[in-house]
C-alpha cells in the first residue's frame, strides 16, 4: 500500500510540474510571444500587394509627350505558398507563352515573401491568369514606361528601371517629382495563399506622381539630332554634340550628343560595339559600357575650349577699357614668351598689321597673347570666377561637371599666355553655353535650367523656374561691343561658313589639340563653333563641339556649317526669314575726320547701318578718328559701319566755344 501510494505522489508531482509547464508555455504564448505570433500570423493570411503610382509625364516645352506611362499587369508569387514550382511554373508559362524554366527559378530563388515573376502583360494576359486560380499566385496592376520618339534626347530624359525609380537624365534628377507614392492592397488568405471571402480586405491607394515640363523644344532637338547624326556620317568623329539656349533666360531648347541610344531599350548594344565582343566582356565591363553610353558628354565632359575662349578675352579687355576696337597689334606669326616660342594658328604664315576687332575676326593667338598680357593673371581669374568657369552652372541635369584649372599660383607666363586662346583650362559645353550667352544678352549670367515647370493631375503649375540671375559680369556697353565683334567673326572672319544671308549672325570658331602621351596631337582636335542668331537681338545660342574628326580639324570648316544648318532649321521654324536679297556693293566712305554728327548724317543719306565705339555718344562734335571696314573698301550696302570715335572736337566746335 505504501509502495503504491508513493507512486501515486510521484505520479501527482510529475502531473503537477507538466501542468506547471503547460501552464507557464500558455502565458508565454498568450502573454509575452503574443505580438510577435500575431505579426508571424498577419504574415501568412495576410497579403502585402504594392500597387505602383502611376508615373508623370515629361513634356517637351509645348506639352508634347516624351516620356509616359501605361498600366500594364505583374504576376506575383508568395513563395512559400507554393508547394510545387514546376507546376506551377508550367501553369503561367503555358498560359503566357514564356520561359517556364525562368519562371521556376525565379520561385525557388526567393529571398521575399512575394516575389515578381512576369511584367508588363496586356489585361487579357492578366485576366487569363487569374482566372486559373493557381495557388500563391496574384496579379496586379503595374506600369511601363513608354518614350515614344525612342532615341530622341536620350542624355536628357534618361530612363526607368524594373522598380519604376529613375537612374539617369530628368527621369532621376526628378524621380521624387514623378515617381509618386506607391499604394497597397492588403488581403486576407488562407493557408494556400488563396484569398478569404470573410476576410478583411484594405486598399490604400496610390498618389500619382507629377508631370515635368521640360524647356526642350522637341521639334529643334529633332533638327539638331539629324544634323548631329550627318556630321558623324561625315567626319566620324569620337561624338558629335550641341546645345540650344535662348540667351536672354537660359532656358536649354536643345541638348544632344551622338552616338546615343533607345530609351525603350537602354541595355541594347549599340554601334559602339559588336555583340559578341559585348557577350565577352565581364559583368563589370558591361555596366562601365551601359554607363560610358548612357553619359550626357554635353554636361559631363570637360575639354580645352579652344579659340572660343578668345572671345571671353576680349571681352574682358574691353570691359576693363585696355582697348578699343582699332587698338593696333602686329602678328609675325610666332611669339616669344619667357623663351618658349607661341605659334599663331595660320603659322608659317602671319597677319601683319590688324586692329583689335579684325583680331578676334581672324582669330589670331598673337592678339590674344597681347590682349590677356595687358588683362593680366590677377584680373583674367578674377573674370573667370566671375563668367562661372569655377563652378557648376546648377542645370538640373545629374553628373554635371566642373572644369579643371591651373592653380592661380602655378601660372606663369607661358600658361596664361595659352590661356588667352582656349589651352590650360578644361571646361564642359554648358559653361562655354552660359558664359557666351553673357557677352550678348546685356553681361548677364544666367543660371541654365531645363525644366520650365511641374505640373500635377489635374494640370495645375505647382512649381516654376523662372529666368535666375547669378550676377552680371560686363556691362551693357561692353556687351554691344562683343556683338559687333561676334558678328565680324561670321561676317568675312574664320567663322564665315556660319554666314546666312539676310540673318544677321555672330560667333566664334574654336579648335584645340588633344593633349595625349605627354604632348598635343597634330592631328587629334576637338572643333567647336558657337553662334548666336539674330546677333542684333539675340534669340539663339548654339554650340556645338566635335570630337575627333577624321577628314578636317578646324572650327571654322568642320563645326561652323553643322551650326549654320542647324540655324537655318531653327530660324525657318520660328518664322525668322532672311531680309530681302536685294543688296548691291558699293565703296565705304571715308568718315575718320568727321564730326559724329557729319558722319552718322552721310551715313543716314547712304542708308547704311552704323554702330559706335564707345556705344553712347554724349556730344555730337566728337571725331571719328578710325572707322570699319576702312575707308573705300568694297562692302554692302546692308552691311553695319562701326566708327571709332575719339576725344578731339572739330574746328568748327571749337570755334563755337
């Protein structure tokens, strides 16, 4: 008895302590794992669908679509729902035509929840699958990006990735502008994935994202794409590229380089290289050609401008009255600098005797080399500071560049001698863009910007950009000037293959040698003309820069008439036709002696255009003490005078006295 009673305690103490412990897993269930087993339990029954925003559009400046989107259908798996994937990988690649074998990997390989198996289905495609009823499996709504002109402005709009999130061009730089807020469907489901018609369904929908309206003009980008994609063809260069920007507010109406590539298809080998050379190349290789592809050059390289930057010498020199437009300056064709000797670009040859205007006209180095010694190395940085060549012009554009200079106090003589004409500094296009549009807009220098405005759903303007005004670097005066000079480059000067007649147009051509191993190439050169259209009231800035020509390697012959084309296209678009071809030639007068006031009336009676250095005449009985083109040279009688008028006072005024 005793025997059995003791087992029967020792059967009551081992019931009491497994009592004792169910009790105490109970309250640690109930109690202190209840929160994590209800998330752990939310998670099986409950599914977490995104529903993407729709996207925002990018217009061109007239609202024309260059980028939208579409709603597609995505198939979606919970992974561990799933109990066979080959079937089920069988199942959806039967229905749509796919790789079941893809399908499955994509199943096995799941490090989610949920995973993305098939994009961008049709609603039939969609509705095919849900249909089936396959277990674990959702669709849902979804959608594509859509460029419909495929490769036109690619550097600038960019593209989107398979999450919808933009990675180059506009589509990044305003990713949180159109990308919008994603939405979720919440649903209840069984064990097997498949939903509960008692369970509680929530939908939190999406917020589309906002539209951007560029500054582009997608007809003119077309005309500078076709003309770009010519000089290719013709010169085959490196690249070819160009800039459009309206000088009076910066705002970018064209942007291209070339080769470039389809933004419908951004991963496509293009013809920078073969495919099966592209096969062999590593992972890494691959994404360094995607991303060499995908770079805008035009913002994100930086190069030696060349002659271009004479016209900033100039300018410079004039603002600070160290010359006027008939300073006289010899040209023998070389120069020596602290022993080393510069060469003129028409070296062996020289120009001889020349004015400060006919200088820049015929792009001398030797002016400039004298021009930018007189400016000096203090007051020629302090106007490289001042025309934006140490920063960045803050375009909006993603991974644009600064340009790279010579410490001030590492320049000596010969380095600022060069500098005078373009060598020594890297700069890319858009500060070249913006500091030209300064000489001849009133000494203004603007802030580029290619986005004119955000639109949203309902197509109200939420933000704008307006005209920005960093600080004006010449004054007015000195800007009139640099038109006239502009204007003699085209008019006769190395730019002549830029001449439209009946437009009235200024710029400046620029060539510089590549530095490579140690020294500058002969015969490898970046050729590059900029021009403004009409010079007297500017409306059009272009630039455009070749890279490597094969056939010709001077501004003047291989980047000047790509801009003039490019002009002409412009100008007809807007409706800027060519005054009347009705002009003769005849001889210019001979003014220097003559009072302003004697001059401007001859001029007047032979209906010829004139303008004055200095532009603002206070009195009238100032000579003329030189004059452009000189007296009795042959010339236009649409052509535009410039008289030099000096301090001394007629006989006549001073008899008045």
């Amino acid at each position: 008895m005793t025997k059995f009673r003791n087992r029967l305690l020792i059967f009551f103490i081992i019931s009491c302590c497994l009592m004792g412990a169910l009790v105490g897993r109970l309250f640690y269930i109930q109690v202190t794992w209840s929160d994590e087993l209800t998330a752990m339990a939310r998670n099986q029954q409950n599914k977490n669908i995104p529903i993407p925003a729709k996207r925002g559009d990018i217009l061109d400046r007239n609202g024309d679509k260059l980028a939208f989107s579409i709603k597609t259908f995505s198939i979606w798996v919970k992974s561990s729902a799933v109990k066979n994937p080959h079937d089920t990988a069988v199942l959806i690649a039967d229905a749509l035509g796919a790789d079941a074998a893809e399908i499955q990997r994509k199943i096995v390989d799941a490090k989610t929840v949920y995973v993305k198996l098939v994009s961008d289905l049709d609603k039939r495609q969609g509705d095919l699958i849900r249909s089936k009823g396959i277990k674990g499996v959702s669709v849902t709504e979804d959608n594509k990006r859509i460029y419909p002109y495929d490769n036109l402005a690619s550097h600038v709009i960019g593209n989107v990735n398979a999450d919808n999130d933009g990675y180059v061009g506009i589509e990044y730089a305003m990713n949180t502008v159109l990308k919008g807020t994603e939405g979720k469907y919440f649903v209840t489901t069984d064990v097997h994935g498949r939903q509960l018609p008692y369970g509680e369904d929530t939908l939190v929908s999406p917020l589309n994202g906002n539209s951007v309206k560029l500054t582009i003009d997608d007809t003119i980008q077309y005309f500078v794409e076709e003309r770009l994609e010519a000089a290719m063809i013709k010169h085959t260069p490196i690249s070819a590229s160009a800039i459009v920007m309206d000088p009076m507010t910066g705002e970018i109406l064209a942007m291209a380089s070339k080769p470039d590539y389809n933004l419908n298809d951004p991963r496509a080998v293009t013809g920078r290289m073969e495919q099966v050379a592209f096969d062999a190349l590593s992972d890494e290789e691959k994404s360094k050609y995607w991303n060499e592809m995908w770079r805008n050059i035009v913002i994100g390289n930086t190069y030696e401008p060349g002659s271009v930057l004479k016209a900033i010498t100039a300018a410079i020199a004039l603002n600070e009255e160290l010359v006027n437009f008939n300073t006289k300056f010899v040209c023998n064709g070389v120069l020596k600098v602290a022993g080393v000797s510069l060469h003129c670009w028409i070296y062996p040859s020289s120009h001889g005797e020349e004015t400060f205007l006919e200088g820049l006209r015929n792009s001398c180095n030797i002016v400039s080399i004298h021009t930018i010694d007189m400016i000096g190395l203090e007051t020629y940085y302090k106007y490289l500071e001042l025309f934006g060549f140490f920063e960045v012009t803050g375009i909006g554009l993603p991974a644009e560049a600064g340009s790279i200079s010579i410490p001030k106090d590492k320049v000596g003589p010969v380095e600022l001698a060069t500098m005078s004409y373009g060598h020594g500094i890297n700069v890319t296009m858009i500060q070249v863009v913006r500091a030209v549009s300064a000489l001849v807009n009133g000494g203004y220098l603007l802030e580029p910007h290619i986005v004119k405005e955000v639109i949203n759903e309902n197509g109200e303007v939420v933000n704008l950009y307006p005209r920005t005004v960093v600080r004006q670097v010449i004054t007015e005066a000195t800007s009139e000037k640099m038109k006239v000079m502009l204007e003699a480059v085209v008019d006769g000067g190395t730019g002549k293959n830029a001449y439209i007649e009946g437009i009235r147009v200024g710029g400046k051509t620029g060539s510089s040698r590549k530095f490579e191993d140690g020294s500058y190439q002969e015969d490898n050169v970046v050729a590059s003309f900029v021009g403004i259209a009409p010079i007297d009231a500017p409306q059009f800035i272009i630039y455009v820069v070749v890279d490597g020509p094969q056939d010709e390697f001077g501004g003047g012959s291989v980047a000047a008439p790509i801009a003039k084309a490019m002009l002409e296209d412009i100008l007809r678009y807007n409706a800027i036709t060519p005054a009347a071809k009705d002009s003769k030639m005849i001889k210019a007068p001979n003014l220097v002696g003559l009072s302003y006031e004697d001059a401007s009336k001859k001029l007047n009676e032979m209906k010829i255009s004139f303008s004055t250095d200095p532009i603002t005449i206070d009195n009238v009985n100032l000579l003329v003490v030189d004059q452009y083109p000189a007296p009795d040279t042959q010339i236009s009688d649409k052509a535009v005078m410039i008289l030099s008028v000096g301090d001394a006072v007629s006989d006549e005024a001073e008899n008045n006295e």
